[in-house]
C-alpha cells in the first residue's frame, strides 16, 4: 500500500513538472508594452547580495632566523578588505628554532623549547592591481602588495614586540580563490647571541586563500 | 515481479531526482537579483578595483543581474552571460532605480570619508628605539588637517605607547612633494618590562611638534617622511624632550 503511494507521488511530482513545462511553452508570448513603466516590478535588497570581503589562507614557508638556520614555517591569516585598496590581516604562525648548529660546536641546547609562535596584525596596500596574460587568450587578475604590522614573536616562550614588512604577489584563480608569495622581514629584539639586539628574520611563503 | 517492480521504482526515483535537481538549478538562477541598467553605460572590468581593466560595457536598458560584492564593487551577469565586476558608483543610478536605499554608511563614506580620511602607518625611531604609528588625518579645509596618532615603542626596558592628537599644516602642496608642519599634545604610556623590579607603569602628558614631507606613488599612496620633538611632561616640575623620525605609508580613501 505504501509502496503504492509512493509510486503515485512520484509521478505526479514528473507530470506536475512536464505539465507546467509545457503549458509555459505554450503560453502566448505577450506583445511589448505600449508603454514601458519606469519602474521595475521587482525592488532589490542589499541583504540578498552575498558579500565576499573576508579572505582566508593558509600558508607554507621558509623562515630564516637571524644568525641561525632556516626552518620551515606554517600558519594561517584572516583578512578583511575595507576598499579595493587596502585591506587589514591578522596571522598567526609556527616554526622552529634551529639549534642544530649550536648543539654541534657546544653539545648543549641554546633554548630548551625550539618552537616558535609568532602573531600579526598588518596592513596591505594592493600596489598594481592588473592582469597577467598565461597564453595570448588566457588572462588572469594579480596584484602586487605592500604589507607591514605589528605582533609578538614568541621565543624560548618569551614574548618579543614584533615589526614586519614585506611584499607580496597574487594570483586569482577565480574571483574567490587565489594563490600567493609573501616575502617578509620580521625584526624583534633578541638575546639569543649573548647581547641584546635587534635581529632581522627573513621569510618567505607561499599559501593559499578563499573569499567568503 | 517483486524486482521488476522494485527496478521501475528506482528508475522512478532517479528520474524524480533529476527533474528537481534541474528545477532546483532554473531556480537557483532566480536566486540573483536584476536590474536595468539606467545610465548611459557601465564599464565592466574583470576584477574588483580600478586597476584591472575595462573588457567589457554594458549599455542602458541591458537587464543585469547583481550576483555579489566586494568592497565597493560589484560582480554582475549580463543578458549574453559575460560576467564582470562595476563599481558601486558608477551603478548607483540603476540600483537607486529598482528602489535600493543607499545605506548610512554608505551615506557616510561618500559624504565624509571618500577623497577626504587619510589613513597612515609606518616605522621610525623614537629616542633611538624602535617604533611603529598608525594615524588617521581628516582634512578641515585645503592646508589645515586634524590627527590622531598611536605610536608604539620597543624599548630595552619595557614599551611605550603615545596617544595624541594635533593639527596639520600644509604650507605647500605640490605635484611631487608636499610639506607639512604640525603640532599637538598627547598622553605617554609607559609599560616597563616585566623583568624590572620595582619599576610602575607611568601616564604622562605630552606635547609635540614637528616636519614632515609626502611624496605621492601611485593613485592614493603616498610615501611620508616625519621628524617630531615630544616634550614629556614627567612630573611637575620635570620634561624630558624625545626626537622621532619616521618613514611610512599613507593613503586617502
């Protein structure tokens, strides 16, 4: 019996469908109006429009710290763009500490943990907004940034005042989706070397991020 | 029989499927709004700024439809299917036309902050420390412009953060260079570092003036240049005087 039912639901759904199809192919198509009304049967609202303003990414790098090694770096950031220009990021990120180097010459440990925590917050500046041409046909959008912040490097869990500046270069995939090379220098004071000092780290990363 | 019937059902069921998923997508591309296009022409570029370029242009009385937005820009479907990007300006007409109300803050950016706020940040030293501001200019007329600054020092003993506020002078304005003076007064915070003993946190007002010069880049970036004497008010009958130099960045939105 309920298999029966079932059956006939959906037919009718199928025929319902097919029918109203058919019956709007076959509706006279109505003549132009005489007279045009200027305004629009529809009104638009704002709230319909989805807005894309917040990127997110994550990221892949190289982190090179100042007077030691270069160790891999992972982290993610979170942006808001305020205009077609300028734009404000938050990131936060974890490498480490290489003390490979020091261990061998003195087989002691420099820090006791070698993992580093830095957080940011920065502003960007979208320098040349344009398009790349990938073959004679195929174009896609890129800008090239300016970025540069404020945040907390973490090292040997002591919190350093952090600066950063740097340049960076992006491509959109598509309008949500985009890839990028961040070249940055962090500059942080330190006492690791035996004097307390300002020390400059380069990194370099490349990530990934989507517009929502 | 039983399986026969059974296989029919699952045919149904497919069938059933499919024709609400298409209904589903015939519907979907009802979810975005259209409008007509009321001024003369919009230029359709293919990003959301003004560097990217112009490859299309939609002509009045083309139906549109309004598929999202970014920032001040928004991503549009023509009738023939290309899709690009206009800006919020440039179809303001069309959008009030369908009845959209321009929002207060919207109202807000066009009346008072487009062409108008300038916002700053850059590096520097301060007392030979490192420091980083942030600033926010709002110009009262042609060469007089009001400040508010923060300015964040790392020092060897702990940090500083200054507060303040001013007006700017801009005695010449160039195609290549403009000059300002400034002047105003603040609070200093200062923050000693947890490793110090016996060392409080300390609240002093302050009073600066200084030069700068600002070149611009490109479109609305400039490059600043800052020099400021601070006289810091440490008690009653104490100063201390502190000189800051700064490079940064600035732009008008």
């Amino acid at each position: 019996m309920g298999r029966r039912v079932l059956t006939t639901v959906m037919a009718i759904v199928l025929l319902a469908g097919w029918g109203a199809a058919a019956l709007a192919e076959n509706l006279p198509q109505s003549e132009e109006p005489v007279i045009k009304p200027e305004t629009s049967e529809q009104e638009l609202s704002e709230a319909k429009i989805d807005t894309e303003s917040l990127e997110l990414g994550a990221f892949y790098g190289a982190y090179s710290m100042d007077g030691f090694g270069t160790t891999g770096v992972y982290g993610f950031r979170l942006a808001y763009h305020l205009t077609e220009d300028v734009f404000f990021e938050g990131t936060y990120a974890v490498t480490r500490f290489d003390q490979s180097t020091f261990q061998q010459l003195t087989g002691r440990s420099l820090v006791a943990d070698d993992q580093v925590v830095y957080w940011n917050v920065d502003a960007g500046y979208n320098l040349f907004p344009g398009q790349i041409f990938l073959t004679r046909r195929k174009t896609i959008n890129s800008t090239i940034f300016l970025i540069g912040g404020l945040g907390q490097t973490s090292v040997d869990r002591q919190d350093q005042f952090t600066f950063n500046a740097g340049t960076g270069f992006k491509l959109f995939i598509t309008d949500w989706l985009d890839i990028r090379l961040d070249f940055r220098l962090h500059a942080f004071q330190s006492d690791l070397t035996g004097k307390n000092e300002m020390t400059y780290n380069l990194e370099d990363t490349a990530s990934i991020g989507f517009f929502f | 029989m039983a399986n026969r019937e059974s296989r029919w059902r699952l045919f149904l069921f497919i069938l059933c499927v499919v024709h609400l998923a298409v209904a589903g997508e015939a519907f979907g591309e009802e979810k975005f709004q259209r409008a007509t296009v009321v001024e003369p022409f919009l230029e359709i570029h293919t990003g959301p700024a003004v560097g990217y370029p112009i490859f299309y242009v939609a002509e009045k009385g083309e139906e549109i439809r309004l598929l999202k937005r970014r920032t001040d820009w928004y991503k549009v479907r023509l009738s023939n299917g290309k899709e690009g990007w206009v800006n919020r300006r440039e179809i303001e007409l069309t959008l009030l036309a369908q009845g959209r109300q321009k929002n207060f803050m919207e109202r807000f950016y066009d009346d008072h902050v487009a062409g108008r706020l300038i916002m700053g940040w850059g590096v520097g030293t301060f007392g030979g420390d490192p420091s980083l501001y942030v600033r926010a200019d709002y110009p009262l007329n042609e060469t007089i412009r009001t400040e508010v600054v923060a300015t964040f020092v790392a020092g060897d003993q702990g940090s500083t953060q200054i507060y303040g506020g001013g007006i700017v002078i801009l005695p010449y304005r160039g195609r290549w260079l403009s000059l300002s003076a400034t002047m105003g007064a603040g609070v200093v915070k200062s923050i000693p570092s947890d490793l110090l003993i016996n060392a409080t946190r300390d609240t002093s007002p302050e009073a600066h003036a200084g030069i700068g010069l600002s070149i611009p880049l490109v479109r609305n970036l400039f490059l600043d240049g800052e020099f400021r004497n601070f006289t810091v008010f440490t008690s009653t009958d104490n100063t201390q005087e502190f000189q800051e130099y700064n490079l940064g960045l600035s732009f008008q939105f």
